[in-house]
C-alpha cells in the first residue's frame, strides 16, 4: 500500500519572479517534498513542507563521500492550461539506476510518481505560461549519516524541489547553434566509472574541462572515450547526434554515457518519421572526414535543458569545421519544434509520452 | 596579513567517549573552525565556533553538482603530554591541488595551517591518551550556491571537524593481513578524471565494488588501470607497496592515483633506510609471476587510517596468492613502527616530519 504523504502548506507564499528574471535554477517555489530513509525503517515518512533550509551534521557524508544521484525534468502548462509532465517515470527508472551504482537504496516508484504529482500539483501556479518557460523539477537523493568511515550511509533523504525557469533560447529567436571544443585532456567517465549515473561528482569533474573551453572563446566542451580519447561520448552534460549523408548517429551506451530521455525521445520520434537512425561507436576522424566530403549535414545535442542544442563548429587539435554553415539544421528544428510541442500540448503526443497532472 | 581568527567558545562541553568505543568518525569534539568564500570577498570570516549542525538551502550546489574536497590527517600525544601533527602542510597543499582540479578557490596555506593549530589547541583534551588512538583532522571544503546551473559556485565553506578514534589495530595485536580482491569490472579513477583530487565522488563511486568484494568474502578491493585494465593502482582508498626480491615497488603517480601522504613518507624512510624503492607501472602479472617464483616478499597498503595495511591474500579471476604465508612482514612492521613511533613520539624524528602544536 502507498504510503501517505503528509501536506503542510506554507501560511506566506512568496512573491513570485516575473518571467523575464527566471533564468534558470535560480528561484524556487512554496513547498518541496521530502522523504526519509533509515537501514531499518525503509523510507518514510514522505511529506511535503513549506520550502525551507536543510540541518545537517558537518559530518553528514553527502559532504565528505558524495552519495548523491539527482533527475531533472520538467512541468509544462498547455494553452488549455493544463498541467502536464514528459515522461516522468523515466526519471524516477533512471533515478534508481543511479542509486544502484552508488550503493544508495532503491525509491518506490509509485512514491516518487504521487510526490511529483502532488508537489506539482500544490506548486501549480508557479508553473510560468510564457513561451519557452516552465517548472524545472529538481528530485535528489543525499547520504545523511553523521560518520565519516568509508562506506555506504544507512541513512538519505529523498527530496524534490521545483524552480520556475526561462525561456532556454532568448525569445524572437529560434535555436541558435552552439560552438563546441574537442576536449582532449580531461574526460568526463570511463567503463566501469560511475559515467552512467547522474551523481554529483560527475559534474563536478566536468567543471575544469568547460572553464578552459569558456576561455577559448568556446561555449562547450565535447566529450571524449577516456580509453583512446578517439570516440564521441557527450556534449557538455547532454547526448550528441550527428546527421550525415541523410542518416542519423548517436554514440552508443557504451557504459560511460548517460542514457538521456531526450536521448531516447529523439531516438524514438525518429524511427516515428522513419529516418533511420544508427547508436554506434563514432570517432571524431569519421566527423571530420564526413564534414570533407561534404556529407556533416547536421549536429545537435539533448538535453531536458535545451531539449536541442544545435552545434555549429567544432574545435579538435589544430582542426576546425563548421556545420551546415553555421545556421540551424532542418531536423534539428524539425525535432525541437515536436518535442517542445508536445511538452507543450501544441503538437498531438501520438507517441503518448506526456502524463496530465490535474 | 593572516587574517584573525574569531573565537567562540561552547559554554557547554559534551562528554567525551570512552576510548573502547570510540571507533572511527563517529563522535566530534567542542568545536569547529569554518571560513566562506565568495566570489567579491575572497575567504573571510575565519572563526572557531562550538560544534553544530549547519544550516543550508536544499538547491546547495554541493548536494547536486559535488564540488567537494576533504582531507584527513591526525593528531597525536606525546608521552610527554605534548600535540603534535604529521607533515599538516602536504594536507593543505593537497587540499589546493584538488580545489584546482574541481575548478573551487585555493586557500591560503597559512591561514588554514593557523586554523588547525589553533582548533586542536582549543580540542586537544580530546585527544586519546590511548594506543593507537589518535585525534583524526577532517579538513573539508564545500560548494554552497543556492543554483541549479552547471557552473562552478561562486560560494564556497571551508571547515575541519575533529574526531577522536579507536586504534585501527585491536590491542595487544599488531599489524593484522586483509584479503584483498583485485577488481576487474568496477574501476576507482582514469587519467584526465578527478582521481588524483581528494574529492567526494571517487569516494562514492567506490562503494560498490567494496560492497561486492565484502559480499564474496575479502576485506578490500584492488584497483586496476581503467585502459587496460591490467595495473595496479590503489587498494581501498589507500596506495599499495609490493616488495619482491629485497626490493620494493609502487605504482608511480600516473594521473589517476591519489598522491598519499603516508605514501611519500614510507618512500622517503624506504630510502633514508637505504633500502631501493622503484616508482613505476605495476601488472598483477607481474605480481602474480613474482608470487609463483617464490620472490614476492611482502605487500602493504598506506593510508592516514591505517598508517599500514598488510595484505595478506590477492584474488584475481580464479588465481590467488598468499603473502609470506599470510604472515606480516618484517618491513611492513619496521615501516609501521616507525611511522608511528614518530607521530607519537616515541621514535625520533630524524626526517622533520612532525608539528609540535604547543
């Protein structure tokens, strides 16, 4: 049987940001859902308080060992003003394979599935109804324990939090691609590494990669295999697709790249429109070489932030190409107009990917 | 200038743990030395204040994105009742290299070595008297940006904890070998990853094969290169030592291994000792060959914990190895004692290697 979650509504609601400040993860909203773990109890005791600071020991081990996985996906009101998810219990799949990797206990998926519907439902009004903008959700799971020896906590907290986000592309504009360095030092995870999972830490390693990229007048680094610094594995913290003499690629999940649900959604929307599309090993060479012979038609990369990054040069070694001219690809557009609309509820959701919160 | 340290004492001190139960991380002295940064001011705010939890915005960029550091050191009594330190400086270097390598702000060295003399000066009748006890020193830097961008924060606390421990060893035993099993799936750090920072993720990144090696019966587990998968890198979270045929051999820093402290000392005894010490690229091959031959003499671990941690059995695939008949060896006993005879005083320091704090 589910487990009840508690509701204790905040008696000062805040003043909500207007949308042209939101940027993104900057403002939070009312309430935030909360979710205990103990080796004995299980989780309990699911509730959803006013938002509000978190107590923790200076010896909590998220501090000190970094047990921490998180999601984010996203809320969207529809122009009938409904409310609705994209594919939500990918996340929460997602979530307990991260946990997995870090030794962290497993969340009920039902659980975690009433928590974000209710929060969302309680937070509803912050959701904003400008175009490009909605409810970034923000579900993480840390290591609480008070003890500082080098093993799996017995204790977490589970929790969500929601933050009203802008427009990712400035409005007026539609996609605008993106200049990307070929990172040949740093590497982001390796087979058998903890790349798989959303955990802290790998963002936290990825930071150094992307300010030097920053400083070359780049705006993000692309990933690659940390065993022959030959194959393509992400760009920046999202999946990479390369459309070249009509077909389109993707890295394969080759055990240190993030199985992405835009990843998946694009994957899958494209096999709908029946252009084929291959997951396989693919060097930077192979881009290169294509982008001589005239066939690089497109890059893109996804992401719940974006949802579609159009790359328009890329920056290896000595070498440098530009695709496509520099200007949006067709499918890039194509694909970013989809899904966004069905996010949004202005394009059919055929491949029924959206969850109607109210 | 140093900056001053602002001090406030608790007006109520805990009572301290018998030394039987002390354990390690798991009970915390009176006090606490914390420092902020921010982007503007720089590190400011030194102060000591009594212990207590802290208080932190869930959106905390520590809990999501894991720019974390640590360090780990001890604190010892002298039979003449003096606090001394081993070799604090090489923490605070440290702590600055893996600040770089997680793109977080450098601390001034002799600021942070003020604040660890004058927080164990305020503590120090929480050092155990004990054998084998020891104030263990928790140094620890983290990000507290309320944002949700992939960005370095721009806020960061710095703070050290103090935590009486138990002797690793039981009393009245010496050293005791562990059975260690060589991982060949799971891999701790890759050359151009965060390995060679001491920082949160590779922590958490670990467990799991920890927990699989404890599950088939060994205490720990080896790390191979993540390439080839074919190296030795660290076992643990401690570095390893190999002696085979009267010399002695660890794996040289190749851009993934953490640069012990305890490593560098052992290195620098071996060869104040005159005994030869190679740095370079170990194979469990190779270990295994000089098992079969007769010539494998001896292998220990070194970490702050431990000081010493003898190995006693190697399981690879379907090989295994016993060390010395499972029996601790000489030089892991004349490196142990030594090493401890120093932090404690009882052993001259001839190599400098200890901070009297009053």
């Amino acid at each position: 049987m589910l487990q009840t979650i508690e509701v204790t509504k905040t008696s000062q609601k805040k003043t909500k940001p207007n949308h042209s400040e939101l940027g993104f993860g900057k403002f939070f909203t009312d309430h935030m859902f909360t979710m205990d773990y103990s080796t004995d109890k299980g989780w309990h005791s699911p509730r959803i308080t006013p938002y509000a600071p978190l107590t923790l020991e200076p010896s909590s081990m998220v501090f000190h060992y970094g047990q921490a996985v998180f999601e984010g996906l996203k809320a969207y009101r529809t122009a009938d003003n409904r409310v609705q998810l994209f594919r939500p219990l990918k996340n929460v799949k997602r979530m307990n394979l991260s946990n997995e990797r870090l030794s962290m206990p497993e969340i009920p998926e039902d659980l975690a599935m009433e928590a974000l519907k209710n929060l969302i439902e309680i937070d509803k009004e912050w959701i904003p109804t400008e175009e490009g903008c909605s409810l970034y959700i923000r579900p993480f799971i840390i290591a609480t324990d008070a003890f500082l020896g080098v093993r799996p906590s017995s204790t977490y907290k589970f929790m969500i939090i929601l933050s009203p986000v802008g427009a990712y592309y400035n409005s007026g504009e539609q996609l605008q691609p993106v200049s990307i360095y070929v990172e040949n030092e740093y590497v982001r995870a390796v087979r058998g590494g903890v790349g798989i999972a959303k955990t802290a830490g790998n963002y936290a390693g990825s930071l150094r990669a992307q300010t030097e990229a920053e400083k070359l007048g780049y705006d993000q680094v692309l990933w690659l295999d940390a065993i022959e610094k030959k194959y393509v594995e992400e760009v920046g913290s999202m999946n990479i697709f390369f459309k070249i003499g009509g077909k389109v690629y993707t890295p394969e999940l080759s055990g240190s790249i993030l199985d992405g649900i835009t990843r998946t959604s694009v994957i899958e929307l494209l096999e709908h429109w029946n252009i084929p599309v291959e997951q396989k090993r693919i060097s930077v060479e192979e881009i290169f070489e294509a982008s001589e012979r005239g066939e690089l038609e497109e890059i893109f990369g996804t992401g719940t932030a974006a949802v579609i990054s159009p790359v328009g040069k890329l920056k290896w070694g000595e070498r440098e190409l530009t695709v496509g001219n520099g200007k949006v690809g067709q499918l890039s557009l194509d694909v970013y107009n989809t899904i966004t609309g069905i996010q949004t509820g202005t394009v059919e959701d055929e491949l029924n990917w959206t969850l109607k919160i109210d």
